[in-house]
C-alpha cells in the first residue's frame, strides 16, 4: 500500500515540529514547506531543516515569498518585538507580530504543492489557545480556507478530491502540546520559537513566543531544554 | 474626500487592463500587483508596467514568487503550449496551462497588500465564460475566498471591515469585455494576452488565449491591433 502524502507547514517551532510528528503517527509520508518571507531570523529555516531531518521527512522545500514588499508587522520591518518577564505581563489583542494574511500566503503555497504531489492533506500547527490574537489561527478561518480549497483546484473539481486542512493542536494548551510532542519523540532542542533570537540561535527568553514557551514547559512538567539569552 | 483604494491584480492582459480601467470609473485609486512566478514569458510584466502607467496607477508592485517550485503547469514548466486554428478546435476540460492554486495564491498576496495600505476593495479579471476550464475563476470560487479572506485579517476582525473582491468580467463574452474596455479608453494594444509570445512581445496566434482575444475583437467588430507572428 502507497502511503498516503500530507504538506506540512514546517516553521522550525516548536507547534509545527509537534504536528509533524502526529501526522508522521498518522501514518503520512511528510512533505514539508517552509517559507524565507522576510522575516528577521534566518534561523528559524535552519531549525526548519534540522526538524524535516529528524523526523524522516520525504521531501523539504522552502518557497521565496518577500513579504516586507508590503510591510506591517514587527516580524519583516524595523518595528521592536515587544518584551516582559511573564505570560501574564503579554499585550492583548492583535500583537505587532502579527503578518498580514501570513497563514492565507501560507496555506495557498502548501495547496499548490499538494495538487501537484496528489496529496489531500495539509496540516499547520496553528492554536487558537495560547495564540487566539491571530486572526488566522481560529477555527472558523480555517473552515473558510478548506471550504475556498475545495473550490479552488483542479483535482477538486476534476476529481471530486477533498482536501483537509488537519490542525492537531488547534484546542491544545502548550503544556498540552509538549506532552503530546514529547510522547512522540520529537527532539525539542532542534525547534525555535523565539521572535527576535541571536544570530547564533539563542532564544530571547521575553517574547510573546518564549513566555509561553517557557511556562508550556514548566506546566508539563518536562525539562525546558532551550537555550535562553537571559 | 480621500479616494477609496483598491488593489489590482495586474496581469498585462486584456482582462485585467479592462478590470483596472473599471475600478477607476469607478472612482478607485488604483495599486496595481503582478507577479514573477517562473511563468515563461516575462514580456507580460512589461506589460502590466505600461497599463500601470496608461491609467494612473498610485502605485504598482511585482511580487517575487517562484512557482517553478512546485511545477505541473505548462506556463512554468517545459511544457508545450496547445496550439489550434480557431475557439472550435480548443481542448475541453482543465487546460495544461492551469497553474494549480495561481489564483489562491495572487489573491492572497493581494490581501495582504490590502490590509497593509487599508483597502477594503480587491479587484481580479477573473471570467468565468471564454476560461470555464479554470476552476479558480468561477463565482462560487470567489465567494469562497471573500468569505475566508473576512476572517484571515486583523482590520476585519478587530475593525470589522468588509473586505469585498470585485470580479466586474465575470459574466462577460471577450468581445463585451472589449467593448467596455474600449468605451473606458484602454488602449490594448499595452495589453499581451499570448501564453507564448516571442521574447520581443509577439503574440503567437494560436495558442488558447490569442484565440479567443482574436475571436473577442472579431466578435466586438472592433480592430484588432495585436501584433500576431501569424
């Protein structure tokens, strides 16, 4: 039996090296996508490699998208990636971090690639938890994107294929990912999560991303293997 | 009163000319994107340059994505573009020169765009007549993608902006697009349609396109001033 293809959304963080090693224990071949999209810290697509590598990935490709042609996020212009000491201390609402339809640039390259694999499965590790002030990780966008999907190819409308976008982790906690992941094997010290890291990898510790990173550890009760400047 | 802002998706053909020219009547100011997308002929940029240019655009952007990446289409791959002698004689069904997801992926790009400048209007030359074989340029496509794109942005869900895409050639026979565009003034002969021109900007003649923007003039009883090899 030919086993069945997913396009996994790869960033080199934590969520999406968790949701790689469940459709891996799903049963999929992994064909993984990364994105080089302006962003700040090139070392995130290194951590992308490291993590396809690690969890036997058939395919690895990282798409050219400049998104700093347009601007407006803290995460490809000169704009300061805000910091604080705790997960309590975090700005609410839409953060600065926020990328202008990130995920919807995202998920329209991993739908290309999947028509032309024959794959019917996408999985992103977005989470409406720890992350519901991203417009584009609730559940009720991603319904949209899959119901859009179905419409949008050839395969779809040729072949009656349906496509579905998988988001394992959509209602988990971060404690609740890092047991899961860790459960799975995934080597954690591979991922990055931090937004603004040394150029040598190191993570922040006081980002958005390393709080709840640090107290997603600390609430599983696993030892946080990070690497934190401070 | 501040002119309301549109983006354009600017291909440097016939219909997105005759799209820009409408949104302008009206009342739009105009942000034209295109893409560099590993399609083979790069003359089309020249051409959505000068159509920018020929209506007033306030801005116009070319946006770097390589689709070659992914392959499976005849206008990025090494593919040979069907070539017939007339509209009658053209294949039926999903054409080689679908690029899966193409649509998905521009107007992903082009809502991104959008929220960053504040535009709440997206316009995209999408027929669903003469191009039935493209799924992606179908009405309930469309909707579909305005319904997600009303969920994937910060201006929509913390503003509560209505992001709408305009699709004004939907419903339109080549020569009625004709017609309008020349009431509006496009000059066409800015405009290359061919999916194989020359690298001079000859449109081949026989290819899908050159077909049915001859049989549209023809139709429109308006001169055709295309410079066709035959």
């Amino acid at each position: 039996m030919t086993q069945k293809k997913a396009v996994i959304l790869l960033s080199g963080g934590l969520d999406s090296a968790t949701t790689a090693a469940i459709a891996k224990a799903q049963g999929f071949a992994l064909y993984g996508i990364s994105f080089r999209y302006g962003q700040r810290h090139a070392v995130e697509l290194q951590a992308a490699s490291r993590v396809a590598q690690h969890l036997g990935f058939e395919e690895h490709k990282t798409a050219e998208i400049d998104l700093r042609l347009f601007g407006g996020s803290a995460l490809t212009d000169n704009i300061a990636v805000p910091k604080s000491n705790s997960v309590e201390e975090m700005g609410k609402g839409i953060p600065v971090t926020y990328v202008p339809a990130r995920n919807t640039i995202f998920l329209s390259f991993a739908l290309a690639w999947a028509e032309v694999l024959g794959a019917n499965d996408i999985f992103i590790g977005v989470n409406a938890v720890d992350y519901s002030g991203y417009p584009d990780c609730r559940p009720e966008y991603i319904a949209a994107y899959e119901a859009m999907a179905n419409l949008a190819t050839a395969s779809a409308v040729e072949k009656g294929i349906r496509l579905q976008i998988h988001t394992p982790l959509i209602h988990l906690t971060k404690a609740q990912i890092i047991t899961e992941g860790t459960r799975l094997g995934v080597d954690y010290r591979l991922t990055i999560s931090c937004y603004d890291p040394t150029e040598d990898g190191k993570a922040c510790g006081h980002c958005d991303s390393c709080l709840l990173r640090r107290k997603g550890f600390a609430d599983a009760h696993i030892t946080d293997v990070t690497a934190y400047q401070s």
